[in-house]
C-alpha cells in the first residue's frame, strides 16, 4: 500500500504543475514583469514554451524580457525566433535593435535602425534614442545628440531622452551641466531609478565614489533587480576595494543576467583582484562567447593570461587588441614583455622599436618599457628607457631602484649603489630601496659600508627585526660568529616569529654540528608561518646532512602540499624521488605539478626526466621535442633527447640531436662528452677520439680529455692503454678524484688488486672524509677476505653516516666470522633502513640460515632471488637454505638450474657438493 501511494503521490502533482495552460503561463509572466521580477517571468515564459514552443507571443515576450535583463545574445535568439514564428518584423525591430546594443553590436544597431518607420510618436522617440546610444558608443557624439534632442520634441515624457542628453553632457566633459539637469530630472520624478542610475555614473565619472554609491543604492531601493544599478555599484566597490560587497552585487547582476557581458567582465576583474586567475579567466571567456568583440575583456583576458604566465595566449589577445587600436602604448609593451617570456626576443624587440618615435611623458609607461626590453635581452634599451622614467620623475624612488638592477646588471655597481642611495633618501618611509642598497652592498661583499646602511634602516624601522636580520647576515659573512649570534637573536627578541632571525640562528646551529638545535629554530618558523617554503626545503637539507634520505624526502613532499603553485617545490620533490628510484611517484608528482603550471619549462623537463627513469623513452622524447619546439634554444633538452632516443635506439636521432646541441653552444662540454661517447658505442672511434681532442684542446689544465680518451679505450677494449693515460693523467693531476677513481677501478678490473687499494688508500689518507671512495675501499677489503681492515674502513663512516643501509649490510658481513652476533645486528638494521632491498635480504637472510634459523631465513631469501635472479651467489644461497628445510626436490631442481648456466661464482664447488650430496 505504501509503495503504490509513492507512485500516486508524483503523478498528482505533476499533474498540478502541469494544469495551467500556455496562455495562464504567458499572463503570470506578464504581472511577473509588471513587478520587475524578470526571473520569475522568464521561468513562466519557459513553461509555456515547454507546452506550447511555437507560440509566437511567450517568444516575443521572453525577448523582451531579455532585453531588459540585459541578456542580449538570448533576447535576440527568442525576438528572431518570434519573426520566424509569423510576428512582424517591423513590430519588432525596436526590440532587435535593443538586444543588438546590449550585446555592443553598435554598427549593426545603426544599419538595421530606421527610427521614421515607427508610426507611433513614443515609439519613434525611442528608436531614436537606442540610435543615439549606438552612436555614442561608436564616438558619433554630435549625431547622437541630435537623435536624443529630436526624440525630447516627439516625447516629452520619454525621461530616456534627457538622460541620453544628460550622457551628451559627461561626453563632452559638462559634467556640473550633466549633473543639474539630472538632479532637475530627479526633482520632478524622485522614483525614476535610471536618473538615480546615472547620477551615480555622472558621480563615477567625477571620482566622487560615495555620492556615487548613494546614488545606486537609492535606484536599487526604487527597483532591487535594475542591472545598470548593481552594475555600477559594483564598479565603485572593486575601485573601493570592497571585494565582498562587490561580489554579492555582481553575483546579483549575473542571477538576473548570467550572459551578460558586463556581469562577466566584472566577475573576471574581482576574480583578477583577488588572485584567482583561472576564474579570472573563465569569466572573461565567458563575457567573450556573449560578445566575442568586447574590448576590454579581450584586454583584460591577456592581461590574466599574462598573470597566469601563458604568454602565448596572452600574445594573440593584445595583439587583437592592438588591431583596433594600434596607438595604445601600454598593451603594445604589455605585448613586447609577453613575447620576451615566451621566448621571442626578435619579436619582442621589433614591437619595441614600434614604440622608438613615440614621445612618451609618462614615467610609469617608460619604465614599463624599459622592463620590457630587459626581458628580451636588450640591457641597453632598458636601461635608456629606465633612466628617462628616472629624468621625469626623479622624485620617485621606485623609478631609481629599477635603474638600479639595471646598472647591476650591466656590471656598474657604483653608479647602481649611488642610485639606491638616492632612493632610500627620497622617501623615509619607505624602507624598500634601503633592504636593496644594504643587499647589494652585501651581494658585492662591500660589508663594511653595507653596516652604515643599516643603521639608517634601523632609524627608519625602530621596531622591526629586519634591521637585526642584515646586520647578522654582514657579521656572518664576515665570520663573526659571535656578533651574528647577537644580532640574530636580537632580531628573535624583536620578533619572536621572524624568519630571518630564525634562519640565521639555525645557519649557525648547523655550522657548529648542532642539528638538533638547527632544527628547533626552524620549526619555530613553521609553528608561525605554515608551508613557508624556504624552510621546509632547509629542513630536507638538514636531513640529507644527517643521512636522513626519507626525511628528506618528507620535507620536500610537504613543501609540495603546501605549496601547490611552486614549480620549485615539485621539481625538487620530483628530482628527489627519482634519486631515490622512486620513479612512477616522480612522475605523478609532475604530472600533479602540471595542472596548476601547464607550460613551466622546468616542470616539464622534469617530466621527461621522470619518463626516461620510467623506461618510458617515446613518452620521454615527444615531451623533449614538445619542449623543444617552444623553446628551440633550450640546450639541455636536447641532450635530453638524445638520451631518450638513444634509448629508443635511434642513432642517427640521437646523434642529429646532439649536433643541434653543439649548433647552439659549440663549447658546451657535456654535449660533447655525451656525442664522443654515443659514437665510441657505436665503434665510430676515430669519431669519438676526434672529440676528446676538441675538449683537451678547451680545456687544457684539466683531466677531462685524458678521462674521456681512457673511456674510449675502455670500449675499444684496450684496458692496457686506458691505464697508462689515467697514470699519465694522474701524476699531471694527483687531486683530480674522478682520475683516481677511475684509476682505481680499471686496476682492480685488470687483477691488480693491491695497486687498486693503495691508490685508494693513499686517498683516503688526504681525504679522510670521502664517503664514496671510502666505500670502494672499504668493498676491495672485503673481497679480497681482508674483513679487519674493511671493518675499520665501514666504521670510520659509519660514524658519520649511521644510516647509511649498504655500509651498515657490508660492515654486518666483515664482521660475520669474528662476531657472529654483532653481525647479525647490524644486518637487521640495515634491513630495517632499507627492507626491500634485495641485496641486503640476501645478507639477512643468509646469515639467519647460517645460524640455524632457516624459517625465519628462507622467505627473505626467496624475495632476494626473485629480484636479484641473475646473482648466482642469491641462488645458491637460496637452493641451500631449502635443502636445510627439508625441501629436498626443491633444493635439487635450483642447483640443477644453477650449475647448468655454467658460469663461474665462488660458491660453485660448494653448489656441485650439495647436489651431489641430494
């Protein structure tokens, strides 16, 4: 019962819903309209439409109801709608004409118009006012005022015609006139909301924005829903900067008119205000499919994408801009800086020469020019346009610190130290030029005067930590680390949650080995400032410093969250991941990155770096030459393509790729480093070996040719002749550690195993602190059955490094034989440091097998194999450990497997015994 009621119950009241006729609808929107409520007559309207959609008159009257909701494109789609349905065009034509004008068609307002075609005096007066108002638009000033003139003598009542007289009035800048004769309008009719609407347009426009309000708010409390009101209000609260009333006013305006060209406009300009840039965007477009000519949110949609740095798109709107008006200087340098970011210098230098015979007054436009041209590369032209900004406006100390980087630039730091100088006399509450001076004269190790400037900064900032901070930054240059530590930790008194002061106590916490310490200052900061980025990547850097890889790459995910919009925080997080072989993550992490920076050039490097690590070449090499294609003197991602195609086995690619590389920068050692050694692999030796000249040639106090030419060799197969050019290279360079590293390593691959560590030794002796040569020594040791002196090698860095997993594994197996069960403790943490690792399972799990404990061996054992299949030292290990289970048959089939790869490996007598043996 209960469920045929819930069946019944919907039906009745569509039935209700649906019992009014189209004509019942039709008259509801009618009283609707009479009350002003548009939104309510619209939604009848549609119901009628529903019934009945070829009823001419709800097509007509819906069109009209547009037109005053300020909805344009729909009013006109409905009025022609209604012609095709059998209504008179020239009954309608009015209203045509009106739609158009909303939409900012202005010329086609004037084409079809013809006002004389209206029989009817009233309706004649209005047509000719909708002709005025296109012409003003179109700057038909003197035509325009002739229309209104004439349609005030065919309709006295017609309250539209004063006003468009009243607009004649602002136009021709009459402004007390305009507002008489609308205050005089508003003596006679005090309810007339349009006169009330334009005073406070004629109050706008005089910059008097509080009568202006007043003014809108009186026609809004005539009429809630008129749009020209909530418009205008609108306006003068974003020039206020009341963000949130202004967005409720403009939230009102687009529930009356979402299509609305100017709602949307407005929407995108507080959207800019507040930041928000892909909403900015969005409501600009959509101000732009309403009317794809509006002008000003063509420019202010570039403008966004500017912001948004998509400097190609922002290119094609102020470049259509400049179509129609080619004499603005301002979008013209707003263009010549979009294309210098993007690339084109050569384009964004002929736009400025456009501007070269303009004789420009304002210093604000001059200096933006001057900006411009620094970005294409063009110091000179800048800095011309930077110290014109200054000559006409010297008083303006913003002008004299952009002339300054300038001159930094350039190399003249005195002339860029005295214009600092002047700007921070200038104005003495403004303390930005004296931070500049006191940073250069830093920057230029000028400490000593860098401290006077301080002390004025001081006097301009009495209670600030700033000061302090500087004055600690100099001490800490100067290597006074006792004065630093005062000036910090006054600027921590000053201010408990300062940044800098906190900074430079945690610098000088790290100097003395104090990372505990360090690391409090530093949370201290994050405790007051959350996500602050600077201090998030210092505090990765101070786990990297106490071989805290995890943690490191905690801090660096972290700044990522908090940070969505830095590029910087996803590539370092990405870079880390791939250094940890974390692959797939680095590449979600870009891809993530992505979304908010589409064209980051460093993000999408990244991207194909993560691709490469990921095997994944062809994805790797059309990101490069997507890359490549935007950016064709990018360098480095051509060498980036020629990884990834020669990845792909593409030589020829690889080396055409390469070549461009050198076309672009003939000297550049790594591009020459990476051909010699494509075409040493392809046998091209003669090729190669040509190239390693080359680079000896550039760099001729350096070891490099002689370590490129000993890896040559090294693939031509003469290990011989690679050795006697790395001693020739050594006795010439004994510091170059790559020499000796190598030298080490092609001596031990030779059999000489002695001479192998006792250049690595001798190393060590002058270089006690190298991880990574002490590790290959401390493995020689090892293999050589020497476990004592490769025990005491893995402590000694074991103490600095404790968390180092694979030192931890080796030290766990010099120690097996002599004590068995420190042995075992340190292989179980290095497993716990690192317990996927095969290499270390193996360790563990040998060990536990060893000791008798072959269930809790076996399973680690059984991982290992399955990932270091290829180790014949794994499989043993694994095919013993399953004898010793009692999984006889298991045992065999994997030493059979074993012993039939006939391959050499020290375990393999003891392999063949077992066997036997089962």
């Amino acid at each position: 019962m209960i469920l045929v009621l819930g069946l019944i119950l919907p039906l009745t009241a569509c039935d209700q819903l649906g019992s009014q006729s189209p004509e019942e609808h039709i008259q509801n929107a009618i009283e609707y309209r009479d009350q002003d409520k548009l939104n309510a007559a619209v939604i009848e309207l549609k119901n009628a439409l529903q019934q009945s959609p070829d009823n001419a008159k709800a097509r007509l009257l819906l069109g009209k109801v547009y037109v005053e909701s300020g909805q344009g494109r729909a009013a006109e789609k409905e009025l022609r709608r209604a012609i095709s349905l059998g209504v008179d065009e020239g009954e309608i034509a009015l209203e045509l004409a009106k739609a158009m004008l909303i939409q900012g068609r202005y010329q086609d307002v004037l084409d079809a118009l013809q006002p004389s075609r209206q029989s009817d005096p009233a309706r004649h007066a209005e047509a000719l006012i909708v002709k005025g108002d296109a012409g003003q638009a179109l700057g038909k000033i003197e035509l325009a005022c002739a229309d209104y003139q004439q349609a005030s003598k065919l309709d006295a009542d017609n309250l539209s015609a004063d006003l468009g007289l009243v607009r004649c009035d602002v136009l021709q800048d009459r402004i007390d006139q305009a507002r008489a004769r609308v205050k005089r309008l508003l003596q006679q009719h005090p309810k007339h909301a349009q006169s009330w609407i334009m005073l406070g347009r004629i109050e706008a426009a005089a910059q008097q924005n509080k009568a202006a309000l007043d003014a809108f708010d009186k026609a809004l409390e005539l009429s809630p829903n008129q749009p020209g009101a909530l418009l205008g209000r609108a306006q003068i609260e974003l020039i206020e900067n009341q963000l949130d009333a202004a967005e409720a006013d403009i939230e009102a305006l687009r529930k009356l008119a979402p299509t609305s060209v100017q709602a949307n406009h407005l929407l995108g300009f507080l959207r800019f205000r507040q930041g928000r840039f892909n909403d900015a965007a969005l409501a600009y477009q959509d101000a732009l499919r309403a009317n794809p000519d509006f002008d000003p949110a063509i420019l202010w949609l570039g403008l966004t994408n500017y912001a948004q740095h998509n400097y190609e798109q922002a290119i094609q709107r102020f470049s259509r801009f400049l179509q129609k008006y080619p004499d603005s200087v301002r979008v013209k340098v707003l263009l010549a800086l979009s294309q210098a970011q993007a690339g084109g210098d050569d384009a964004a230098v002929q736009t400025l020469r456009e501007l070269q015979g303009v004789d420009i007054e304002d210093p604000k436009v001059l200096a933006a020019i001057g900006q411009a041209a620094l970005s294409a590369g063009d110091s000179a032209t800048g800095r011309h346009y930077f110290e014109q900004a200054v000559a006409r406006a010297p008083d303006k100390a913003a002008f004299r610190m952009a002339l300054a980087s300038v001159l930094l630039e350039s190399g003249d730091a005195r002339q860029a130290i005295e214009e600092l100088d002047v700007a921070s006399q200038l104005d003495k509450k403004d303390s930005r030029a004296d931070v500049a001076l006191i940073r250069t004269l830093i920057a230029k190790r000028q400490l000593d005067q860098a401290l006077p400037a301080i002390d004025r900064l001081q006097e301009k900032l009495p209670e600030s930590a700033i000061p302090e901070v500087l004055r600690g930054l100099v001490f800490l240059l100067q290597k006074k680390s006792d004065t630093a530590l005062q000036a910090f930790t006054a600027a921590v008194k000053k201010d408990p949650d300062s940044i800098g002061g906190h900074h430079g106590l945690a610098v000088l916490a790290i100097q003395k080995r104090d990372f505990a310490a360090a690391k409090k200052h530093y949370q201290a900061i994050l405790d007051a400032h959350p996500g602050n980025l600077r201090t998030e990547l210092a505090l990765s850097g101070l786990a990297r410093r106490s071989d805290d890889r995890a943690g490191a790459l905690s801090w660096l995910e972290r700044a990522a969250e908090d940070n969505p919009e830095s590029a910087i925080a996803a590539g370092l997080y990405a870079r880390e991941l791939l250094a940890q072989g974390k692959t797939r993550k680095a590449l979600q992490a870009i891809q993530k990155a992505l979304e908010t920076n589409p064209e980051h050039v460093g993000l999408l490097y990244m991207r194909g770096a993560s691709l490469l690590a990921e095997g994944e070449h062809r994805a790797a090499a059309d990101t490069y030459q997507e890359l490549i294609a935007a950016h064709p003197k990018f360098m480095l991602a051509r060498l980036q393509l020629a990884r990834a195609r020669r990845q792909l086995n593409d030589i020829d690619g690889a080396r055409e790729a390469l070549t461009e590389a050198l076309e672009l920068s003939p000297h550049h050692v790594g591009a020459k480093v990476t051909l010699l050694l494509l075409e040493a692999q392809a046998k091209n030796f003669s090729r190669a070996l040509k190239l390693v000249h080359e680079i000896e040639q550039q760099h001729p106090k350096s070891p490099v040719g002689q370590l490129l030419e000993a890896q040559v060799r090294v693939l031509q197969d003469k290990l011989p002749q690679a050795i006697d050019t790395l001693l020739s290279a050594a006795k010439a360079h004994p510091e170059s550690r790559a020499v000796m590293r190598m030298l080490a390593s092609l001596q031990w691959a030779t059999g000489k195993r002695e001479a192998s560590v006792t250049i690595l030794a001798a190393w060590l002796k002058t270089h006690p602190g190298d991880l990574q040569m002490a590790r290959a020594l401390g493995d020689r040791y090892l293999a050589m059955g020497r476990n004592k002196a490769a025990g005491e090698i893995y402590e000694k860095v074991i103490q600095d490094h404790p968390r180092d997993a694979l030192v931890l594994n080796n030290l766990a197996l010099a120690r097996w034989l002599d004590d068995p069960e420190q042995a075992m403790k340190l292989a179980r943490e290095a497993n716990r440091l690192q317990p996927k690792n095969p290499a270390l399972q193996d360790t563990l799990g040998w060990m536990l097998v060893e000791d008798g404990q072959v269930e809790q061996g076996l399973p680690l054992l059984e991982s290992a194999k399955e990932r270091l299949g290829d180790s014949l030292t794994v499989q043993y290990h694994y095919a013993a450990a399953l004898a010793r289970a009692g999984r006889q048959s298991a045992a065999r089939e994997e030493l059979k497997d074993l012993l039939a790869k006939d391959k050499s490996f020290p375990e393999k007598n003891a392999a063949q015994a077992l066997l036997e043996k089962l």
